[in-house]
C-alpha cells in the first residue's frame, strides 16, 4: 500500500487522486483525518504507525520553524524504518532554492535519507506556478511585483503531483535518484500581458514593509520566506530548467504561463456596481 503524508493538503490531496485515478492502492495520512485517510501526526511521534505501508510519500510537513520541521521528518522516517516502509518518495525543493529561507530544512531532511537505510527518491520541486501568480498584487488596474523582469522555473502542481504519483507507483526504477522537477520560465511581465493588462514593480524594501505592516495573518517565520523568494526570482537565480520533469511523465510539462495567470485573474478585485 502506498502512504501520502498531508492528505488533507494541496500537493498531498491531488498525489493521492493521481495515484487512485490510476488504479494504485493508496491512502492518505493526516493529523486532521477524513473518509479514507489514516490518522499521522508528526507531532505525536509515539502515535506513528506505518505498519503495512510498502512506499511512503512524504510531503514535506512546512508550516513551522526549521527545527519543527526536522524533527517531524525525523520521527516519520524512524517509523518507516521501524514499521518496514519498502520505500520513501519525498518532497523536496529544486536545487535553484538551496539560498530560500527555508532550503534547510529540505536538505536536511535528504541527509536523514542518504544516510539512512531506507531506499529513497527525492523530487526536488520547483516552487508551484499558482504560488507565483498568487504572489502578484492587483493594484489600481494593473499588477505589481517585487520580481522585476527576473523568472522563475515555474511548475504547475497538477504535474508535481503526477511525477509523485508515477515514481510512488513503481519506485524501483528510481531508487536514489534526485530528480529536479521544474518548468518553462515565467515572468510577472508575461502574466500581466497574458491578463491585458500593465505590471509594476516594486522595490524588496517595499515588499517587505508590505509583508510585515499591511498582510495580516503571516506566521513569523513566513515573510523572511516570502521574501527570500522575491529576491530569487528578480535576481535571477531561480530560472534555470531541467528535463527532469518531462521525461519522468513522458509528455511535456503543462504551461506554467497559463496557471500562474489564472490564479491571478481568480484574485482580480470585482468592481461594484454604481
């Protein structure tokens, strides 16, 4: 049986359905369980029970503090090789984002898995194409950025999914291996011209004023993060594109242009009516 960790998540729920719709034996696991998902709380490390699970796919359990992090990583590997776990697939980041805020807690939890004993892939995920274009404000009738005319490899989480699902679903051929799964490169510029409408850019300074002052519900550690990807992406480091992901799902990866471009059309402010 095939284990997915945050079931109840975005990445998670959609490599769940993506293992169904092909026919794959597998559930879900959460802290917050529903029909068909298993109770997993990392948190609770003694509560763990991976018993009867032949690949596990751990989504990487962010949300927190680098140490958290770890230490949940940490306790779900030790019950996979307690409990006899056949295999782990897990989420990581792209190799561009070793300098993001929280690329630590990615390679860390790598390590646990090069030097442990269980066989291991690790998808190196590129940062998602709805990510970006839900990181680009309206603003009067047009878009604004702290990216300036940079790029970001971006990837679409539906294909994230279907790599995970692919590699969960016969693991053997990927035993080792670090895949680094990202997209064609867009820019803020290329997404407002594909909404018909102006982009401007705003300075890091600006953004994260921003981000500290005026968005409310950020946890601590999140606007560092965010920030962290905003200077990535204006200052170029976060371009760069691989064949990974397309000769893992054998097609091409789907335009990331076309996702992050929705997410932002779906946040455009509504004009009432006079």
């Amino acid at each position: 049986m095939i284990l997915v960790t945050g079931a109840n998540g975005n990445l998670g729920s959609a490599i769940l359905t993506a293992l169904r719709t092909r026919g794959s034996t597998a559930t879900g696991g959460s802290r917050t369980p529903g029909e068909g998902t298993r109770r997993l709380d990392f948190d609770d490390p003694a509560g763990l029970d991976l018993t009867g699970v032949s690949t596990l796919v751990l989504v990487s359990a962010g949300y927190a503090e680098d140490d958290r992090v770890i230490a949940r990583h940490a306790a779900v590997l030790a019950a996979a090789a307690r409990d006899g776990v056949g295999h782990v697939v897990y989420t990581s980041l792209t190799t561009a984002g070793d300098h993001l805020a929280f690329a630590a807690a990615h390679r860390a939890t790598e390590r646990l898995l090069r030097t442990g004993a269980l066989p291991w892939t690790i998808l190196r995920n590129g940062l998602y194409a709805e990510l970006f274009g839900a990181l680009l404000s309206w603003s009067g009738d047009g878009l604004e950025s702290p990216f300036g005319d940079g790029a970001l490899a971006a990837v679409a989480r539906a294909d994230l999914a279907d790599a995970a699902a692919t590699v969960a679903a016969d693991p053997v051929p990927h035993r080792g291996r670090t895949l680094d799964l990202v997209g064609p490169p867009v820019t803020a510029d290329r997404v407002a011209a594909r909404l018909g409408v102006p982009h401007r850019g705003i300075g890091l300074d600006e953004y994260r004023r921003r981000l500290l002052d005026e968005t409310p519900g950020l946890l601590p550690f999140q606007p560092p993060m965010l920030a962290s990807i905003a200077t990535g992406v204006r200052h170029g480091f976060l371009a760069g594109t691989t064949p990974d992901l397309a000769d893992l799902l054998g097609r091409p990866a789907r335009d990331p242009l076309a996702v992050a471009a929705a997410t932002a059309a779906a946040a455009r402010p509504t004009v009432a009516a006079s």
